[in-house]
C-alpha cells in the first residue's frame, strides 16, 4: 500500500470518509497510510515506544469519533497531525502534573525515558540531540522535530500548529540555539 | 528581545538527522489490528447505549393511550353514573341520600305489602295459598 497520496487520491479518500456507507473501509485505508507518520511524530515528542503507541490509539480513535466533523476542508494529514499532536500534549501534562506529585524535577520524566527505552539503538550523537530536544517546551519541540526532522514546510506546521509562519521561524531559530548551548555546555 | 536577522541565519546541523529510535518488528500491522477491535468496541458499545433509549420510548408510545379514547371513557362512566344512579330524584329538596322507594315501602305497608308480593313467584304464591288451607 502506497504512504503518500497525491491530490486526486486525497479527494477520493475523503468523499469515501464522509459517506458513511464507505466510510469504515475508508478509515482502514486512511490508519495504513498516516499510521507510520503520526508514530515517528509522536514517538519523537514522547521517547517511549509504549507511550507514543497508547497516544498514536488514541488518535485514530479520536479521529474516528470525530469523522462526522470532518468535512474535507482541511488536507487529511494535517487534521490527523493535529489531533496527535494536541493528543501527545495532553498526555505530556498528564505526565508531567504525576511527576510533579512525586519527583521535585518534572522536566527529566523524557531524559528518564530516553535511558530507559530499549527501542532506542542511536549512537552519542543521537543520544546528546534528543536529550537536548527533551529539555525544549513541548510547542517548540514540536516545532523543531517537524522541520529538522521531517523537512515539513512553514505552511504545513503553520496549519497543524495553528501558529503563524513568522512565529513558527522565530521559535525554531531559538530551539535550534538551545540545542547549539547544550551541545557546546556538554563539550566544555 | 533578542532580533533574528533570520537571512544570515543558516538551517542548523548537529551531525545527524536519525533518531536512532527503532520500532518492534510487525508493530503497525498488529496495531491495525488492534485498533479495528477498538472500534469495533466503540461501535458496539454505542449501539448498546443508544438501544434502552429507543427501546424506552417505544415502550412509552405503547403504553399511552390516545386523548380521545381517555376523554370517550370518562365520558361513558359519567353517563352510566349518572342513569343508574340509586339517590337521584326529581325532588330539588330532597336530602342527599334520598331513597324514594325505601321510604314509601316504610310509610305505605300496603304497597310494600304488594312489592313483596311482586317479587314471589306464581309457584311461591299458589304453595303459600294451598299451604293455608
């Protein structure tokens, strides 16, 4: 099955999700195309494979509650990188108000994860750059995995974010400094 | 604030664009899979939720009578109450509970008299005469 769509194919799957007669084949169609794309999504947020493959249910769970809202106005993977994305954020306050029951230092629940997590085989280079990513605010991390990461355009982030292209600039540019500050602290 | 002069400003490198993260072999086909069932759940468990509420409303339409027929009943047992009923009388000041008959059985014994002889049958009547004799 192919992991891309064109346009025309797009507007196909879409007029078949907003028939209810077709709309479960339809939604099976559409989990194996997104699917790949939302986990790396996610999983780059979280660190843990188990996490992002309890947020990366929800979100195609939601996205199935909420197809009757759906009306096609918006591209098919940015309605689903919006949920994932405001489904990961969800799932990080949840984790981070336990954590701040039990530990005094809340922001080390995704370095924790990092050590912890045996789907990770990265050499010390990956290691050091997602540890600095780790210590970035969610938004901006967000922002940094999409566009260094996955090459995604300002326009596209823009739409998922809902945040202007100026502002999405800006704080990449700060997160990409942050993460520059890290790796030169680490080296000293 | 700090200004970005974002035209000097070159995409940053940090000598890999890998995570190094790895997924568990047939992870997305046993995710497929698994979400189906989920939904299938979903779907199940909302029929069962929506079903009582239908099934209520049926059993509500069932159970309520039409208007008409309510207004038609009351209507018919007023009329039965009010031709057979025992205390009516044409008398405006005749007390409530006014029986004519009992009280001219009391003040007239000759009429009672016959009424109970009315009552007797012809069989009962020609046994009590030949009785006497």
């Amino acid at each position: 099955m192919s992991k891309t769509t064109n346009a025309s194919e797009e507007a196909q799957l879409t007029a078949l999700l907003t028939d209810p007669e077709t709309r479960r084949s339809a939604f099976t169609r559409m989990v194996g195309i997104y699917q790949e794309q939302l986990y790396w999504q996610i999983r780059k947020l979280l660190i843990s494979h188990d996490d992002t493959a309890d947020v990366l249910q929800n979100t195609f769970l939601k996205a199935w509650t909420n197809l009757d809202s759906f009306r096609g106005d918006a591209k098919i993977s940015t309605w689903l990188y919006s949920i994932a994305h405001n489904e990961s954020i969800t799932f990080l306050q949840k984790r981070q108000a336990e954590q701040d029951m039990t530990q005094s230092d809340p922001e080390g629940y995704l370095m924790d994860q990092l050590q912890a997590d045996k789907y990770f085989d990265g050499d010390e280079t990956q290691r050091t750059l997602l540890m600095a990513i780790a210590t970035l605010p969610a938004k901006q991390r967000q922002v940094f995995n999409m566009r260094y990461f996955d090459d995604m355009p300002y326009e596209q982030i823009s739409e998922i974010l809902n945040t202007s292209v100026g502002a999405l600039k800006a704080s990449y540019h700060f997160a990409a400094e942050k993460i520059a500050d890290y790796f030169h602290n680490r080296e000293l | 604030m700090k200004q970005i002069k974002m035209n000097d400003w070159k995409e940053p490198d940090f000598g890999t664009r890998e995570t190094g993260m790895k997924v568990p072999d047939g992870f997305f086909a046993d995710f497929q899979q698994s979400l189906e069932l989920k939904i299938d759940e979903l779907e199940a468990r909302k029929v069962r939720e929506e079903a009582p509420s239908i099934l209520s409303e049926q059993q509500h339409r069932s159970h309520r009578l039409p208007w008409w027929s309510v207004a038609a009943s009351v209507a018919l047992i007023a009329g039965l109450f009010v031709w057979f009923n025992p205390a009516k009388t044409t008398d405006p000041n005749a007390p409530e509970s006014y029986m004519p008959v009992a009280e001219a059985m009391v003040e007239n014994s000759d009429l009672s008299e016959s009424m109970m002889l009315a009552s007797l049958s012809d069989y009962d009547i020609y046994e009590a005469l030949y009785a006497e004799d």
